[in-house]
C-alpha cells in the first residue's frame, strides 16, 4: 500500500479517522480518545502527544513565527495547512463537516468533534469557581473569566473607543 494511492488501510474504530501506518492510529488513538498527551510545554499549560506538534505551538505562540501569511487579510499560521484551511473557510466558505445530528459545519473535523462533545454530549468538563459558567474548551472558560470577572476587554476599535472582551466581537462592531 503506498502513500501516493491514496489508500489508509488502517482504520479507527471509535471515529472516521484512517490512515497508512498502525503506529499513527496507535498515537491517533492514545491522543484523541484515550487523552494521552505526554508533551508539555515549557512555558505554558499546553499538552500534545507528539513532539513535532509541541515544537510548532512553541515557535508559533512564544516564539511568534507564522511564516504562512494570507494574501487576502492579516491572517498568519505557523502551518501551511492551516493557511489553506483558513482561505478555504474563511475567504471561500466551504466547511465540509457537517454535524450527524444537527445543522452544524465546520471546516475542522476537531471543531465538529468539540461541537458533539459539548452540544450533543454536553461534556463540559472546564468550570467557573465563580459562577456556573461550563465550557468543553479550556481556553473559553479563561476568556469568560477574563472578561466577565475581570471585566478585561483587550480588543479596541480603530475608529472611537469602544473595546470588547472578543475580537468577533469589535469586528462586528465595525461592520455595523
């Protein structure tokens, strides 16, 4: 079997995923459903299980380098591919996961997988210790306490002084 016909003969059991060799099921198995992230980063709380993904979060988030840059906006990545994922998503509109149980895509399988997991599992497992706020992501549960109890708002507008706890948010704010 080779890698240029395109064939995965190996298959996972739990979701969709396939690929060539037993070895990357076996890591795709132990990091995605089993939670085995052995790689910790050095300066942050981020954990992944494969060393070649720790040294891309290391150089792309403490060490700012994105070399891939969009030629339609400012958006930089770290990765190729999620620079043409992002073109794709973002500037082209195509989002070709689409959730099973409700009218929910994405352009990420992880998304869709997250989507499941809180929406239609409600897997929440990041709670507020100051309120009942739950979120399935971590880094949605730091931004609530940011900006709800801290009441932090780093994101300003260009033209008057309005901030916002959320980028989306002051882009909208533009826009209208």
């Amino acid at each position: 079997e080779s890698v240029h016909e395109g064939k995965k003969p190996q298959k996972c059991f739990t979701c969709d995923y396939s690929c060539l060799r037993k070895g990357t099921l076996k890591r795709h198995i132990e990091s995605v459903h089993e939670g085995k992230k052995s790689h910790k980063c050095s300066i942050c709380d981020y954990r992944c299980s494969r060393r070649a993904t720790l040294k891309l979060h290391v150089e792309s988030v403490h060490e700012g380098k994105k070399p891939h840059k969009c030629s339609i906006c400012d958006y930089t990545s770290s990765q190729k591919a999620k620079l043409k994922q992002h073109i794709e998503s973002v500037h082209q509109g195509k989002k070709p996961h689409k959730c099973s149980i409700c009218d929910y895509r994405c352009s990420d399988k992880r998304n869709l997988r997250r989507h499941i997991a809180s929406v239609h599992k409600r897997n929440k497992p990041h709670k507020c210790l100051i309120c009942d706020y739950t979120s399935s992501q971590k880094g949605h549960l730091k931004q609530h306490i940011e900006s709800v109890h801290e009441g932090k708002k780093p994101h300003k507008c260009s033209i008057c002084n309005y901030t916002s706890s959320q980028k989306g948010t002051v882009k909208q704010h533009i826009e209208s």
